[in-house]
C-alpha cells in the first residue's frame, strides 16, 4: 500500500495588500510544489515575495485568492478554528531573530512549546532530551539564551519548532544573523530532521551557500516564481 500523498500545493496564489488607495502585489499567481520529506529553499530578492508566500503557506495569513492544499486537505476551507488546530499541530516555525524565552532554560523553551501544543508530561521528558539531541545541544539543556551563543541559540529554536513533531516546519532567513560556517550547521540540522523525522523543511535565504544544501530551490522575482530547469530533487 503507498502511503497518502502529503506534499504541499499551491495554485494561482496571490497576496495583493491594499494601502490607501494603492495595491501591493506581493505574491502573484503562483502554482507549486513543495514535496514531502524535502527542504526546499525560496530565494530572491529583498521585497520578493518571500515572506509574504512562507506566511501564507505557514496559515498565518490569507491569501488574496488560490488554492492550498496539504496532501488531500483544503485548508483554505477550514474554520478559523480548524485552521489555528492544523497550524498547531502540523507546523513548526523558526524565524531570523532568534525569539527564545529570555528567562527560560533550553529545556524549558522547547517543553513549553510542547505545553502550547497540549502534550502530555510523559511525551514532553521523553520528546525534550530527544530534540535537544537532535540538534547536538545535550550539554546545554539548562542553558539560558544569554549563556548560549548566536548558532546554539538558534538550533534550540529549530529544537522546539519540531518538539511538537509538526510535519512541515517553515523557516524565514533562518541564517542570516549567523556567519557562513554556523549556518550551514543550522541547515545540516534541518537535513538530519528531514532523514531522520521525515519532516518537509521550507527556508528562505539571501546566501547562496545554503542553496547548495537544499533539494529543491524556488526562485521569486516581484512576487512571481520563475521557472527553473535545473530544480533537483
Ligand atoms: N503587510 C504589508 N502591507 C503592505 N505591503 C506589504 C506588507 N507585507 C509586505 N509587503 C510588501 O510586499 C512585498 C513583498 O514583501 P516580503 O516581505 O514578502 O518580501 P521578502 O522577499 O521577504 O523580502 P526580504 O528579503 O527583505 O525579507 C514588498 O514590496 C513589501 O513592501
Ligand atoms: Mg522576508
């Protein structure tokens, strides 16, 4: 029996924001893929469309008109209240200024997002120490943000964006306040997710030394996605 088809799916996408009396088109009509158990990278210039787009996939926002679809799930359809339970539970986020708990310990970060997300306490001491491990932070679980450094600080984000095993985890520049070498450990993290948790990574990135990293890459241009022949997956 194969298993269902999970990837994402959009089409004719668009994100018009209207201010005054003008109109922004920030994504236009756009149609793709993002295959299951893949990271894919969205590159492209300052005021693309990238974060628009990774918004809307991430249902954090609407878009103007199009379809998106999870696997087989509309989710556009969904209630408002169906939608936030769907983003719970099915997507992770990691963003490009590092927003940890100042006051909170590594642990205490990655097992309050379990909180959020309603696990029980026996999945949260079993989930919290396997996370930790899955970005090779161990040694600094009771570490605070303050005491960790920039690239540690981060991989305890991606750590309690997946703490929740979301399905797809969405990643706005997740390197870009990291230097070259520090960033492409963030990225190898994401890879070690892909292979061993069977997450879908999305990222957006402005540095072409992570493109290299990345299955799948999806150029933007005005809020357009190009078409690219060497796409490799
Ligand atoms: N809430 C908003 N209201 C009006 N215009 C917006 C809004 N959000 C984004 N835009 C506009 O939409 C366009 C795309 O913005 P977006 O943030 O998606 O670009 P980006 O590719 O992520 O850029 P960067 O690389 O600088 O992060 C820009 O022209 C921006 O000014
Ligand atoms: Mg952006």
């Amino acid at each position: 029996m194969s298993s269902p088809d999970r990837s994402i799916r959009i089409e004719g996408l668009s994100r018009t924001f209207r201010v005054g009396s003008t109109a922004v088109h920030a994504v236009r009509e756009v149609s793709l893929t993002i295959p299951e158990g893949k990271l894919t990278v969205i590159r492209g210039r300052s005021g693309s469309g990238k974060t628009t787009l990774l918004n809307v996939l991430g249902l954090l926002d609407r878009p103007t008109a199009g379809s998106l679809r999870y696997g087989a799930t509309d989710v556009l359809r969904m209630s408002d209240h169906e939608r936030d339970r769907f983003r719970r539970s099915e997507i992770g986020f990691v963003y490009q200024t590092i927003a940890l708990v100042a006051l909170m310990t590594a642990w205490e970060n990655i097992d309050f997002r379990m909180r959020v997300a309603k696990a029980s306490v026996e999945d949260r001491q079993a989930r919290v120490p396997e996370c930790l491990h899955l970005v090779g932070l161990s040694e600094r679980a009771s570490h605070r943000p303050f005491e960790m450094s920039g690239g540690e600080q981060q991989r305890v984000a991606i750590a309690r964006a997946i703490a929740h095993r979301p399905r797809v985890i969405y990643a706005d520049e997740p390197t870009a306040e990291l230097d070259t070498i520090t960033g492409i450990h963030v990225v190898a993290i994401f890879r070690r997710l892909i292979e061993e948790e069977g997450i879908t990574v999305v990222m957006t990135t402005h540095d072409p030394a992570m493109m290299e990293l990345a299955d799948h890459v999806v150029e933007m241009e005005n809020g357009y996605v190009l078409e690219h022949a060497d796409d490799t997956v």
